[in-house]
C-alpha cells in the first residue's frame, strides 16, 4: 500500500460542524486556525535581541553539551494519520486547540 492510497482510503471530515449550537463551515474554522496561527507568530517576534547575550545566558544555565538535533522529512500523508489518529477528545492542549478540532480540519 503507498502513501497515497492510505490518504484516498481515509474518511474525509464533514464540510460543516456543530459547535455547541453553532454550525460551523469547516473553511471558516481553518482561516481561524490560520489567523490564529499567524498572529501568534507576529507576537512572537522579538526586536532588537542579542543573539550572543541570549546564547551566552543558556550555556550559564545550562552546562552540559546539547545533543545535535536532526531534521526529519515527513510527507503530508504522514501528517494527516497522525492528526487522524489523534483521540477523539473534547479538551484542549497548551495552544487552545481539541484533538476533535485539529481531526475535523486535518485533511485541510
């Protein structure tokens, strides 16, 4: 079986959602997620940062040497099974988000 045919072989997510008694186009909620997304990253931006000041500070608090961290390609159908195979659960995670939500717009 290739990635592609687990990607074509998976439930597609209902084009509207009810949130409570609110239905809910599954395009509004990803430009929700996106705005969402995007704002926080805008937030996240600092100005004026002393990269050597900041280094300096972790290697003080933190002796030890770091272990090298590696990039590890993943496909788009990878991302999906994961997201799909999250449990079906009401409550949120640190950023605000359910696994519920994250698995109804996953394929988007």
């Amino acid at each position: 079986m290739s990635e592609s045919d687990k990607v074509q072989n998976m439930n597609r997510a209902p084009s509207v959602f009810k949130l409570k008694e609110i239905n809910i186009h599954i395009h509004q909620a990803v430009e929700a997620f996106n705005k969402y997304f995007l704002n926080l990253v805008d937030s996240l931006k600092v100005n004026n940062v002393d990269i050597y000041t900041a280094i300096s500070l972790l290697r003080n608090l933190y002796p030890f040497n770091f272990t090298e961290m590696e990039v590890i390609p993943v496909t788009e159908s990878e991302i999906i099974c994961s997201v799909s195979s999250l449990k079906n659960t009401n409550s949120f995670g640190c950023e605000g988000i359910s696994n519920k939500m994250l698995r109804l717009c996953g394929h988007f």
